[in-house]
C-alpha cells in the first residue's frame, strides 16, 4: 500500500510514481494507493494514477484508489478516470475487495 500526501501536484507527483513503482517492481499485482487524507491532486497526479493503473492491468494487477474527499472525486469524475480507475471509500473495503480483473484502456 502506498500513502499520497495531503496535495498531490506537479510539485510531488513523481514522489508519487516512485511509490508506486518500488511496489510494483517488488512484485506486488493488486496495489493500494490511499488518498484518504488527500485534499487536492492536479492533472499531473491524475496522470501518474492513470499510468500506474495502466502498468498494473498490463502485469495483469490492479490498482485500488481510496478516495476520502469529495473535491479528489471530483477532479477524478471530470477528467473521466472514475471509470477507469478502482475507487473504495476506506483501506478495509479495498484489501478485502476480491480481485475482479479489468480491461486495458
């Protein structure tokens, strides 16, 4: 599982990818990313999830967004990655979700 910070941006998306990535390179298929804490997350952080979950469904993974605030969900549904992405209300319902295989896009 990996922890976005409070804004995710320009500024840290790359800390971001680098999360995910030692996680995905240590052999992890279903990844946790929880956002629950985060505020704000601009096109670049949306890009770097996008191409998380694109590697993921490629190694034949998944990853798993908790989303916790409204105006993350937003930002999300706007840009269209709702629809594309695994999103969960809590760590717990993530983890306990059953593996249910997605489609590349």
């Amino acid at each position: 599982m990996v922890s976005a910070p409070g804004q995710v941006d320009l500024t840290n998306a790359g800390e971001l990818r680098q999360a995910v990535l030692s996680c995905t390179d240590a052999g992890h298929m279903t990844l946790v990313v929880d956002m629950s804490e985060t505020a704000f997350c601009d096109s670049a952080g949306v890009n770097q999830l996008v191409q998380a979950h694109k590697r993921a469904v490629a190694a034949g993974g998944e990853l798993r967004l908790v989303i916790g605030t409204a105006s993350v969900m937003r930002i999300l549904s706007i840009v269209g990655a709702d629809r594309m992405l695994s999103i969960f209300t809590s760590v717990d319902e993530a983890v306990a979700e059953e593996h249910a295989p997605s489609s590349p896009t």
